[in-house]
RNA sequence: GCGUGUUUAGCUCAGCGGUAGAGCACUCCCCUUUUAAGGGAUAGGCCCUGGGUUCAAAUCCCAGAACACGCACCA
C-alpha cells in the first residue's frame, strides 16, 4: 500500500490517531490479513439474540453458537470486553485469552474503536447480568481509520451531526431509531395505498411550468434542449392528467418536491409529499382517507394512536373534528365571517384582532390570514378546517353551496398543516378562469400566483372525472410520528451551506 | 432577509486582557470477568477567518463565515 495522504485540513493531533491505524493496518496486513475483506455470514442481528435470550440468568452459559458483525463502540479490559454495534442494537463479545488462539490474541490487540467485525462463540450472560458472546473466532470487517466520538456524551455538535451523517447515526441511537422509522411510515404508508387499489406512479420533477401550488420555484438548464426547466413544487398537475387518460382511478406520486424558500426548523428546500388522486370521490372521501392513514400508520408503526409531541398528548384516534374555517375563526376571535360581506368589511375585522392585511385583501384573503394567525397555533388535537376561499384555491372546485368558497380542507395537527385536499376542478372553463384571475395576481406582484397551463386545460377539456385530491408532507407526519422538533431530524441530510 | 446566541485538543466542555486547561479517545506500561470510566504514565492546540484597540488579545471592538433559535416567507 502506498503512503496515503492526508487531508490538508488534519491537525497534528488527529494526525497522529489516523496515522497509528495505519501502522495497525499495515500489521494486519503482515499477518496475512485483508483488512477490507469481501464478505462475512452472520447468523443473526444483535437484537435478535438480546430477545431471544432476555431470560438467560446471570452467570449462565449456553452451548448455543452465534454469530454477529458490526462496529466496536467501546474496548474494555485491553480487549477482553468489546462492544459490538449493529443497525438493531449492541451485544459484548467476551473474548478471554483462554479462547483464543495465540493468533487472534495477537490479533485483538489490534482492534480499535470504530472498527468492524464478525465474531463467532456460544451465548452466555455474564455473572453481572450482561448478555456477551464467548468468542472462538473473530475477523476484521473493516479497519477504522478515524476516532470515534467520545461514548458517554456522543456527538452533540448539530452541525456536524447534519454534515456528517454517518457520525451521527453510529453514534445516536435515537438517530438511527428516528431514521428507521422513517422509512417503515412511508413502507406502510404505500402497503396501506396498495391494499386500497391505488397504482404508484412518477411523474416529471423537471417540468417546464412549475404548478400545482403556490410557491417559488428553484430554476435550472437544459444544455442540449437549451431551456430553462423548474424543479416541480408539486406533482399535482401530471397526476390529474393521468387520470384524465384513465390509467388509474387511483393514483399516488410519493417523491420530493422543491420549494425555493427560506429554511426553518419545518422547511426543506427539498421535501417529501404524497399526492393522491382518486376518481369519482370528492372531499369528503379524502377526509375519511386521511384519518384512516394516519390511524393506521401510527397503529402499525408505533403501536399506538397516541402520540406525545413536546409537551401535547395529541390522539389520532377516529373520527376528527371537522369545522369550517369561518366556524373556526368564529370560535377563536368571535368574528363572525358568514355575516360579513364586503371586502372592507372583513379587512375591518381583521383590524378588530391586529392582524395586518393590505388594503387590497379580499375577503377570502382576510380569511385566511386571520386563520393562520390567530387560529391555527391552536389547533393541536386533529382537525380538518374546510371550505376555504376560493381565491386562495384556484385548482379546487367551487363549493357546492357557496360560490365564494371551494371544497377544500386542510388538516391541522400539532398546529401544523399536514394535509392538504380538495373536490378537484373539473370544469375546463372555470379553470380557465381561475388561471386568469391568477395571472391577473401574478401582474400585481404575487409571484407565487399559479402560472397558465394550456396543456393542463387541455387536458380538463377531453374530461377529468370527478375526483378528490389529497396531499400530505411526509416530512412533517414524520416529526409528528417521531417527536421530533425539526425536519433536519428527520431528513437523513437535509440542505446546508457547504462550510466554506 | 432581520435579530439573538454559539464557534478553544479527535469528541464533550472549562477559561473571558498577562506565553492554553480538564474528562473521554490516542500512545506506552501494568492487569484478565469488565460495562460512561480496570489501574498508572505520556503526548496532543493558527483558541472559526480578517482587521483594529492595547506594552500585552482565546479573552475587548469592527467586519465576515458556518451553525442554532426566534421573526419574515411558506408545506
């Protein structure tokens, strides 16, 4: 091997830790070793045996052999006593002199913190009481170079917690925990869509209009093409159409959106939403729908309907509250709003509570800044808040029984939005004129209003069935899942500005 | 984008005008039933970057960077 070099940024201190290993490597090496072997055959996951011998007594020793692979997380008694860590969890490997042959004596003093291995022996439970394997055979996995963290406290920096991911899952339990569970929400997210007859499909992340929602878009290039392309800020334009072609009543898109906004602890650049679509169903279904998700993730996941965030106990147990927005601005602030007409009306309303409007705010508008101020914050239980205006809704079909409303909720938990549905609109012509009233938005300086989409109206114009729409950011019903106050914990590598 | 914090050894943190400290990790020695840490002894630092003030700056001031938390924008 040659001498490798180090990365110029290395101190002398970390120089020297990084250097030694390498001696120890090339050690390895002299003895015959491949300190980067190919592959090892473990029997069984840490946990796996800690579960299936929970009810070992102290002091008692099996004739039963395992194996097991993963990281040294702590060495104790030069050697002796390791700590073996895996995706599942930790097991000791009691490795006594009398056990070993002079070669995997030779052998174990070259272990370090950090390295990987496989181990061989019987299953015992130590006279203090802690599951360990006796081992008869070990061999190096993989030779760590670099030290690890300190044990007791772990890796506390946030920074480099996000920047160095890896660091932080072999160093975090809840890390890895949080993670996990990650993955096993969305797995049953799909499995619970799939049984329900819904078809995963992929629609265009690069698209030439950025619709399907209110948001400013990230730009990019197409050099053969020699066009600029957005990445999408939601699906939802490609997925009625596909309904529209009728390859699916039920359709799903669960994949990352990009929103070119500012980054708080519940906003990434890029984030995971699913969006779905079912024909011949209105709000109402999507209602149901929801609710039914979500109780049936966290049964499946957690185990429970119950969930703790920070300091809120919040029940996802069915059915929800159900109000309207004007009912559940009524019960905050006392303004009545099915009463009020005029837009100078409501903007006086608004006043009445210091919420600050601009001169030129609907009604609808008026609305629902009130909502978003004074109202939401309170909503931790489940609630869907429906009928919203429809100026703030211009893919939503008009309410059946109020022409200045659409047939739309959205679902506050936590006083977050997760969801976001509608009856969709079918009506070409009235989408038409919704496009219209945005761009008229979007010449008065409102550069999120939605852009025209011919093709889209097009589309609408050969029949979209009646369908209801429903959208959900995984981010966010993970935080909620895992009790986790940021969205970076739940983003494996969420968006940072390179160091320097 | 604005405001407030944080940035010192690989990690976790003290120090807050007078040539840089601890614990863990590392190295060496001893030790073979320990478990944040078996016992002992070493070694390891452009104190985020760039300017200033001062006889003297890790420490005070100004500017910048990254990160965190609020606010703004939004999912």
């Amino acid at each position: 091997m040659n001498t490798p070099t180090p990365p110029s940024t290395e101190s002398s201190s970390q120089h020297h830790i990084r250097q030694t290993r390498i001696d120890k490597l090339t050690q390895w090496q002299a003895l015959g070793v491949n300190p980067y072997p190919y592959t090892y055959e473990k029997s069984d996951d840490n946990a796996v045996i800690q579960s299936r011998y929970a009810a070992l007594e102290a002091g008692v020793e099996t004739s039963d052999t395992v194996s097991v692979a993963g990281r040294i997380m702590a060495i104790r008694n030069s050697g002796m006593f390791i700590d073996l860590q895996d995706p599942t969890g930790k097991i000791q490997l009691f490795s006594h002199k009398e056990n070993l042959s002079d070669t995997l004596q030779e052998q174990l003093k070259l272990l370090d913190i950090g390295d990987l291995i496989g181990a061989e022996g019987t299953v015992r439970r130590t006279p203090r009481g802690e599951l360990s394997i006796k081992v008869t055979q070990f061999h190096l996995l993989g030779k760590s170079l670099l030290p690890l963290p300190e044990k007791y406290h772990g890796l506390t920096d946030v920074e480099v917690r996000y920047r160095q991911r890896y660091l932080d899952l072999i160093m975090s339990e809840e890390t890895r925990t949080t993670l996990q569970t990650r993955s096993k929400i969305i797995s049953e997210l799909r499995r619970s869509l799939f049984d329900k007859g819904f078809l995963e499909v992929e629609t265009p992340i690069l698209q030439p209009i950025a619709g399907g929602a209110a948001a400013r878009p990230f730009v990019t290039h197409h050099n053969t093409l020699d066009m600029d392309l957005y990445l999408r800020i939601a699906p939802e334009l490609y997925l009625k159409r596909l309904v529209v072609g009728g390859l699916a009543e039920k359709v799903f898109d669960l994949n990352r959106n990009f929103r070119n906004e500012g980054i708080s602890p519940r906003h990434n650049p890029e984030f995971t939403m699913i969006e779905l679509y079912q024909a011949y169903a209105d709000y109402n279904t999507m209602m149901d729908l929801t609710e039914e998700l979500f109780e049936t993730i966290a049964e499946k996941v957690l185990g429970t309907t119950t969930i703790t965030f920070g300091d809120n106990t919040i029940s996802l147990k069915r059915p929800w509250q159900r109000k309207t927005m004007t009912q559940a601005v009524l019960e905050v602030t006392g303004l009545d709003f099915s009463t009020i007409h005029s837009d100078a009306e409501a903007r006086e309303a608004a006043a009445s509570v210091h919420v600050h409007v601009k001169p030129t705010d609907t009604w609808g508008l008026v609305l629902e800044k009130i909502l978003e101020e004074k109202v939401e914050h309170t909503l931790i239980q489940p609630v869907h808040i429906l009928d919203y205006p429809k100026e703030v809704s211009p893919l939503a079909k008009t309410h059946r029984s109020d022409p200045r409303l659409v047939e739309r909720f959205e679902t506050r938990i936590n006083g977050w939005e997760v969801a976001n549905a509608f009856s969709e609109l079918t009506d070409p012509l009235d989408q038409r004129q919704r496009f219209e009233d945005q761009l008229r938005a979007r010449e008065a300086g409102d550069d999120e209003a939605h852009q025209m989409d011919e093709d889209y109206i097009t589309a609408l114009e050969y029949g979209l069935p009646p369908t209801g729409g429903l959208g959900i950011g995984l981010d966010r019903m993970i935080m909620l899942l895992t009790n986790s106050a940021n969205i970076r914990d739940v983003i494996a590598f969420p968006t940072l500005k390179p160091k320097h």
